[in-house]
C-alpha cells in the first residue's frame, strides 16, 4: 500500500470510555467497579458518603448502564477500559473499590497498572473463578447461560437470585433497588460477562500487591464466603480483613453505614501512611 493510500484510510475509532457518576470534591479520588447485575447506582450510598477531600467515581462497565460493550470482554480489556475511565477524568492514580466482578477487574488493574492503584478494596470477590478445571469452568458456563436460552432475561434471573444474594436483614427496598439495577442489564453483556469470568485467576499474583490493601467480607455471603476473602487477605502483604456483620453479597446496600465506615477508615489510614512516608 502506497504512503498516499495509508494516509487517506480511515482512522480506527478510539476505544470508548466507560460512562460514570460522581461525587465529592477534592485532590484524591476513589473508584468504585460494580459486580456483574450491578451499575454504578449500586454505589449511590458510597458516594453520598465521600469523606472531605476525596471524589467518588462509580463506573458503568462496559456494556452495562451508558456504557458502550467491548467488542470483546477479558479481564485484560475490562482493565483497560477503567485506565482510559481514569485518562479521561485526568486521574493519575485512585483507590480501587471492586465488589465481585469489580473486585476481579480490580485486581488486574493492581496487576497491570500498578502505578494507577493507590489502594485497593476488594469486596466480596475471589482471587479464582470457580475452579482451575476446564471441564467444570465449560458447564459452568453453560449451567448459568440456560436461562437466557430458554428466553429469560438478566432481570428475570436476578429476581430468582437476589434473596440469596441478600443477607437475613435485607430490606424489602433494598432488594427492589437491585432488581432495579439489574434491570440495565442487557443479555448480550450476560453471556460476555460470564465467558470472562470462568477463566479469571489472579490468585499467584496477591503476593505482588504492593498498595494499601482492604479485604472485605460479609457475613452471611454465600457467592464469597468469609473464608474465601480471609485466605485472600493472608496471601497480600500487609492486607486489612474485616467481615461486615448482618449483610450477605451487596453489603454496600444492605448495610451502607458499616460498609461507608469501613471504606472511610481505609481511605483515612492511606492518608495518614503517606503523611508520616513524606
């Protein structure tokens, strides 16, 4: 191909940024990466709580709300994705709050861009999906995406599930609020998310994570168990684990007020390391 005809091709489309809300006001910044069924009103409560000093930034994903899919969703796009969500709202570096899915994403930005990671929470999530055997990851997959073959959409299946995801103190309101959210969910992004999330594993790479770290569990969650963040915690150098009593797996709407203390705490004692560090 000539010069000339390389000068007058097209030029690809840049990849889109995530859309997002935010609150707060302030030099420091925090991120929120919401769980697959969520968005970012799922942290709505989190953001209203902003401590002085620090912005609140809670993404759709890809896919998700207003935001545009990927063409193709991995873990490694999904963090790229977050990076650019930064770049554009000309943030250096954020503390990183990941719930479930997020809490995945989370981890490969701590693994890809350190330097973008100034801490990091994961909140009810797993260094591993599920299990390291192909053949039990493929019926996996299949197992969740029979429903949407029969013709149900991610809002039907989440109201069969949303009780079980919920602690025995949910309210009624707070279950409604999350079908609500799930609702933005399109099925397309359903069979994306799930054949992503099979084969995330980040487990061998905890021992890497350098940043400030928060762990946090709830006690009455059963898609991540207690145990499971406990042993994620002991695996990351210096980590913080605390269980947040009286929720199950979306503590932060269950039980915002714990939930907005613990992350408070967390964004406090980063700026108190990095006053005595400097």
């Amino acid at each position: 191909m000539s010069l000339q005809a390389l000068q007058q091709s097209p030029a690809l489309p840049s990849p889109a940024v995530p859309s997002c809300i935010e609150a707060g006001t302030g030099p420091d910044t925090v991120l929120f990466l919401h769980g697959l069924g969520g968005g970012g009103r799922s942290f709505d409560d989190a953001l209203a709580a902003m401590p002085a000093g620090w912005r609140g930034v809670a993404w759709d994903m890809p896919g998700c709300g207003d935001s545009l899919p990927l063409e193709e969703m991995t873990f490694e796009t999904l963090a790229a994705a977050a990076v650019r969500l930064l770049d554009a709202r000309q943030i250096g570096c954020a503390v990183i709050v990941g719930h479930s899915m997020g809490g995945m994403i989370a981890q490969e930005i701590a693994a890809r861009y350190p330097d973008r990671v100034r801490g990091l929470v994961l909140f009810a999530t797993s260094a591993v999906f599920v299990s390291r055997d192909p053949f039990f990851r493929m019926a996996y997959l299949a197992d969740r995406l029979a429903p949407l073959d029969r013709g149900l959409t991610p809002v039907e299946i989440a109201a069969g599930v949303v009780d079980g995801m919920c602690g025995p103190k949910a309210s009624a309101q707070t279950k409604e609020r999350a079908l609500e959210i799930a609702a933005h969910l399109p099925g397309a992004t359903y069979r994306q998310a799930y054949a992503c999330l099979i084969d995330f594993d980040r487990e061998s790479d905890l021992a890497r994570i350098a940043c400030p770290t928060l762990v946090l569990a709830a006690e009455h969650d059963r898609l991540s168990p207690p145990r499971t963040l406990a042993r994620m915690a002991e695996a990351i150098p210096g980590a913080r684990y605390r269980c947040l009593t009286d929720a199950g797996h979306i503590a932060n709407m269950e039980n915002p007020a714990t939930f907005n203390a613990e992350i408070a705490r967390f964004l406090q004692d980063i700026s108190r390391q990095e006053a005595d560090w400097s």
